[in-house]
C-alpha cells in the first residue's frame, strides 16, 4: 500500500519534442500552412474557437481523476516538467508515487526520470504504462530490469489500483469520468480528444490497436461533461481507432451525440470498409465536419501483406460516395515504407496523392513513415524489418527510419519518404489554385503536431543515420521520442 500522506506523480511522457531534418521542417512548414488554406476555404467546417495545441493523456487524466476522488494527493504533469520539479521537492512533497504514462519513443526518458527519482525519493513507488506497456511489458521489464516496480497494462480502475498497491474496491468513483481541472493548463489550450471504445475490429498487422483489448465507454465519449467547460465552436477529436469500434455501435454514437445541444465541430477516424450513406447522413446529424480515413498505401501487394482489406482501386468510389452525401471535410493517411515496399510502391503513392487532392476526392492527405513499434510477440514490430537501432527513443513517425527490408535500404525508404513529403505538398498546392506568395503568407495550422516538432525550435536539424547517433554505439538515449495511438483508461 502506498503512503497517502506523499502525492501521487502521473507523468505524461505520451508526446515529445524532436528536432527534425531540416528538408522534413521545411515541408512541414509549408504543409501546414496549405492545411490553413485547405480548412479556411471548405464548406463543412466551422469551427469558431481555435484548436487548442497542447496534449493530454485521457487515460492518465482518468487514473489522476479515480485517485484525486480517492483521497489521494495527485499531480499531473508532463516529463518535461517532472525533473525539476523532482529537483526541487522534499520531504512530503516528495512523491509516493511516480506513474509514467509513456509510448514506445518515451520509455528511455522515462526510466531515466525513474532513476533520478530512486536517488530523490528511493521508497517511491515507480510504475510504468501507457500505450507502450500494453503490448510490450516482458520486453520493457527484461530491457529495463529493476527500473519499474511495474508495467501496468489494466484499465480504469484496475490501471488505479495496481499503481498504488490497493485492491480496487478501496478507490472511490468519481463524480466525472474525467476531472480536468486536474491539468496544469486550462481545457481551451488542449486539442480535445475523446473516445468511445478502445481496440480495433481490424486486424492490420503493422498496428497496435489490434493488440489492445476491446472495451467500450459512454457513446458520447463524455462530451457531455464538457458543455460546460468548452465555448460552442471547439473542435473536438474522436480519436477511436473507428468510431465506436465497429459500423452498428458507430450509429449508435452519432445518435447519442445528435442528442446533445454540443454546437462542436467533431472528426473522427473511420474505416474506408465501413464508409457507407446512412452513417454519412448520421455523421452530419450528429454534428461532424471531419472524417479521417487510412489508405496507408496504394501498393496492393504492400496492402495483403499488411491484412488489410480494402483495395486501392475502390478508394476513389468510397471517397466520391462521402462527396456526393455530405460536406465532410476528408483527411487520408499514408504511410512510406510498409512492409512489402518496392522502388515501385513510391510511384504508385506519388499517382495516388496527385489523384485524390487535384480530383479534389481528398481535402488533406497526412503521412509518415513505418515505425517498427516492438511488442512482446514481435520484437521487430513485424517480421518483415530489419532494426538497425534499438534505441526506443528514435522510433519516430518523421524522422529517418530505425529499420530496413528487402530491397529497400532505410536510405531508400527515408528518399521515399522525402518524396513522398514534397509530393503532397506540390499536388496540394495545385488542388489549392494558390500561389506560393500567398501559402507563405498564412500562419500554420495550430496542430499538436506542428507544435511539437516545429515550434519552439526554428533552428533545429537533425541527422539521425545509424552510426551517426551515440546511443548506437553505448546503448539508450535519455531523448524524447514519438506519438503513438494510446489505448483507453490505461496509464496513458
């Protein structure tokens, strides 16, 4: 049981801060800047309140929410924050407790926040979980050993209880499934997400959410708690990975949403499989102006190797399905460097995105590269990688790749990658109809994302090469590493 009388530390480590190449920089710049022109410009969205760029863990806010309830003292803070605040703490403001709320990239960050913490406050109680611990905790324990006296991979109020060593029923439920008030900023300066069902009816072999178990919370993802807090005009994100979990329990979420006065504009992530007219009428009705849809490649050879169902080829009849229902604004994922990647797979990609923006089938198409993300049963993320690296904290969505396949070598997949930036860029700038003078001239988006790797670091470059980097040569890194999709009410 873990000493009340000492507050309890929910660290949020689930984003990060990196610098990035600085041809990545310069396209993600001007990326976001086509992103103020692209939303500005479309019917469907009206947003009248700014999109807050600062994050938050729901699943750790909901663990500080059942222990701040339970009579605990809790402090949410971001691990930027959590070293000097450890620096500068004593006796009973020392903490009992030190919960990490951590993705794959974080986890060397924080174990070294962990080991200071040993020197600080050795009797702390130092437990480890998030998105990461979910799928990879006899990994992380074997890599780590002695450094966590937990990896926690429960929900709710299990993910509570294990943290401090009480059985569930000692905790208290909360009034509000979430107490914001409990973050260190105000609510306006978050981009919200919300949720409604945890896991994935797909099985896509490159992604985690398959290995999240499946649970559902309120259809309206506790909008309704929100009314009060946020102006009428915010956006708010769903951010399951489809809504609802699957096509039947969709409808059921934008029938309970449809029955609040919430004067929001939502988006959300959905299934192209799933794309059909009842549920685009739904959307409308409930008050959504977004939907994003993963594509991830035009290759279909690199799609059945993936499992994933849909085929390139039916893409465009889905997307001009939702244009003839509805006014959503439609944004596609891509990836660069799957498995089952060829020389050829860049092409395919490139025709694609000139395809879906200049037919103006797609409003924004977002990309990244493959990240390789180990779990317990494949410590490569998936057979089919090479890892170059096994420093956690460089397995980043934007940054030159950890791994390589056959036939391509991760300097391949990084041009392709280059490429593929410059591409959308180039095909949305002519789906746009705008000259450069006028891209340059709008401010960026204010996305999370272009917060984390843009602002705050206009001079920054990074080169991340392996042989380059110190930690391939004497192991971890301390950095800070990459976003990842986060599961529900676990420790991140």
């Amino acid at each position: 049981m873990t000493h009340r009388g000492r507050p309890a530390w929910l660290i949020d480590a689930t984003t990060y801060r990196k610098p990035l190449d600085r041809e990545v920089q310069q396209h993600k710049d001007r990326f976001f800047r086509l992103e103020t022109v692209a939303r500005t410009g479309h019917r469907g969205i009206r947003a009248t309140q700014p999109r807050g760029t600062r994050t938050y863990s729901a699943g750790l806010l909901r663990i500080a929410t059942i222990l701040a309830a339970s009579g605990y003292r809790v402090a949410y803070m971001r691990i930027e924050d959590a070293a000097a605040r450890l620096a500068e703490s004593a006796g009973d403001d020392l903490p009992g407790v030190l919960a990490f709320g951590a993705v794959c990239p974080t986890v060397p960050a924080c174990a070294a926040l962990a080991a200071a913490a040993r020197e600080r406050a050795g009797d702390a109680r130092i437990v480890l979980g998030g998105a990461h611990a979910v799928v990879a905790p006899e990994l992380t324990r074997a890599r780590y050993p002695g450094v966590f006296d937990e990896v926690v991979s429960g929900f709710d109020v299990d993910a509570a209880a294990a943290l401090v060593g009480e059985p569930p029923a000692a905790l208290a439920a909360p009034a509000r499934h979430l107490d914001y008030d409990l973050l260190p900023r105000p609510l306006r300066e978050y981009g919200v997400n919300l949720m409604t069902a945890s896991g994935c009816p797909f099985t896509c072999n490159y992604c985690q959410d398959r290995l999240v178990p499946r649970l559902r919370t309120a259809p309206d993802g506790g909008l309704g708690d929100l009314l009060d807090r946020l102006p009428r005009g915010t956006p708010v994100h769903f951010c399951d990975s489809v809504l609802g979990g699957g096509a039947r329990r969709a409808m059921e979420v934008c029938a309970a949403l449809a029955g609040l006065d919430h004067g929001m504009v939502l988006s959300c992530d959905l299934r192209p499989e799933l794309v059909s007219v009842p549920l685009l009428e739904a959307l409308g009705r409930a008050g959504f102006g977004e939907i994003r849809l993963g594509l991830d490649s035009a290759d279909s050879d690199v799609l059945v190797t993936a499992r994933r169902e849909v085929a390139p080829r039916r893409f465009p009849r889905v997307l001009q399905t939702i244009r003839d229902t509805s006014e959503l604004y439609v944004s596609i994922y891509m990836v660069t460097g799957l498995p089952g990647s060829t020389h050829a797979t860049l092409q395919s990609n490139l025709d694609v995105v000139a395809c879906l923006l200049e037919e103006r089938l797609a409003d924004q198409i977002k990309h990244h590269v493959y990240v390789p993300y180990p779990t317990d049963r494949c410590h490569t993320g998936t057979p089919e990688a090479r890892i170059l690296s096994h420093d956690w904290s460089r397995y980043d969505r934007n940054s030159f790749p950890v791994y390589d396949l056959d036939g391509l070598g991760a300097d391949d997949i990084w041009a392709a990658f280059l490429a593929m930036e410059e591409g959308i860029n180039t095909s949305w700038t002519k789906a746009l109809d705008v000259g450069l003078d006028l891209v340059e001239a709008m401010p960026r988006y204010p996305d999370y994302n272009g917060a984390v790797y843009l602002d705050e670091r206009p001079g920054d470059s990074s080169d991340d090469r392996p042989g380059d980097h110190p930690a391939d040569r004497h192991g971890e890194s301390g950095a800070d590493g990459a976003a990842a999709p986060g599961g529900a009410a676990t420790l991140a």
